[in-house]
C-alpha cells in the first residue's frame, strides 16, 4: 500500500519532468550562422539531389519528377510561404518530395529550412 502511494506521489513529477524534458527538445532554432552552416550541410546531403545546388529544383533526380522540386531562388513564392508551411512540407513531405521526420531531427528541419531561405534573398 505504502508504495503505491509513493508511486502515485512521483508519478506527477515523472510526467512534468519527461513532459519538460521532451518540450525543450522539440523547440525551434534561432536562424544563427552557426546553425545556416549545418542547414547547408544537411542541404547538400538530403536535398540537393532534387532541388540542385542553387536551389532551382535543378538536380540530377528533378528529371524523372513530377512535379518538379520546388525552385527556391522564386522570391515572389517564397515569400509567400510561412516558416511553418515549410517545416510541415519539410516533416510531412507532399507528393515526389518524401517525408524527413524520421531522418533528420526537427533542429535539423529547421536548420535546413533557414538555409533554404537563403536562396531566395
């Protein structure tokens, strides 16, 4: 008896905790330099095969894709896309583009995406 009315005691501070714990890891990066570096390093491996180099939806695999990678250099389109549109399009995937949330952690989603940003500036 005694000890589940430890366990009950504890078990509200376990949660909070894990709950705390699991928040602060799911927070979304500040765009720093430091952080642009690893968004352009997660870039070239996960996505310049199909949106290229420059970020015109130009890579060597955009040829049998349809549609074709988003072209990033559209100012115009960019600016019309919030930073969450992006990171969900980036998480979920759509169509062609396949879903990243099980392979990069959601730092490097985002990290990727302020990189991304930068083609169309």
């Amino acid at each position: 008896m005694q000890a589940q009315t430890s366990l009950k005691r504890a078990l509200p501070v376990l949660l909070t905790s894990v709950l705390l714990a699991l928040t602060a890891s799911a927070q979304k990066v500040e765009p720093t330099e430091e952080n642009v570096a690893k968004g352009e390093a997660i870039y070239k491996k996960n996505c310049e095969m199909c949106h290229g180099a420059m970020g015109l939806g130009d890579g060597p695999a955009s040829k049998r894709l349809n549609p074709k990678p988003a072209n990033f250099q559209d100012k115009e389109k960019m600016a019309a896309l919030t930073d969450e549109h992006l990171f969900k399009h980036i998480t979920k995937g759509d169509g062609p583009m396949p879903a990243f949330e099980r392979k990069l952690k959601e730092n490097e989603r985002w990290m990727v995406l302020y990189y991304v940003r930068k083609f169309a500036k």
